[in-house]
C-alpha cells in the first residue's frame, strides 16, 4: 500500500466499493497539518453521473442557485484509512469497510 499519492491524480477518479461497483468520484478532500506536512484525512466523494455532476457545479453559481437552477453538492466523507491503494489508478473501498 503506498504511503504518498499525490491528490492530483485522484480527482475525479471513480472509486468502487468492494464489489466493483462505482459509488461516486473523488472530488475533495480534506487536509491536516501533520508536522511540517499536511496529510489527507478524508476524501470527498461525489456523485459519478455526468447530470448530477453538471446540475451540482450549476448550483454553485449564485445567479442560477437564485432562480432555482441546479442543486447542492452531495459530498460524502469517506476516511482515507478505508481505501484500499494497492492500485491507485482504480481507488477502491476495502472490504473491512463494509463497502459504503
């Protein structure tokens, strides 16, 4: 399992649960400082689907969100320690999680 990914590559990777199948994409995460460095804690998942994607982004410009154009992120919080990473390329949930 590797110690460092680089947050870069993850955005908007899917991430599958246990039984392969997508639960969403990275889109965040959240950060604290650790020493000198700072080391994620969670990562943010969002939806996977192109449309609740596009009406999540609409929804964060203030003049559609004022006339009722698109919708709020739905962000969940998964902890890093419940990702398994032996491939980072294809993040997926580990079995020990319960498979969200």
């Amino acid at each position: 399992m590797p110690t460092r990914v680089r947050f870069d590559h993850l955005i908007g990777k899917e991430v599958r649960n246990p039984n392969g199948r997508v639960i969403g994409r990275i889109e965040e995460a959240r950060i604290e400082p650790e020493g000198e460095e700072y080391v994620i804690t969670h990562f943010m998942i969002g939806p996977a689907e192109r449309l609740a994607r596009l009406r999540a982004f609409l929804g964060e410009l203030p003049t559609l969100r004022s006339i009722g154009i698109g919708k709020e992120r739905d962000l969940r919080p998964f902890p890093w320690q419940w990702f398994d990473w032996s491939d980072p390329e294809r993040p997926s949930l580990s079995a020990e999680t319960g498979g969200a």
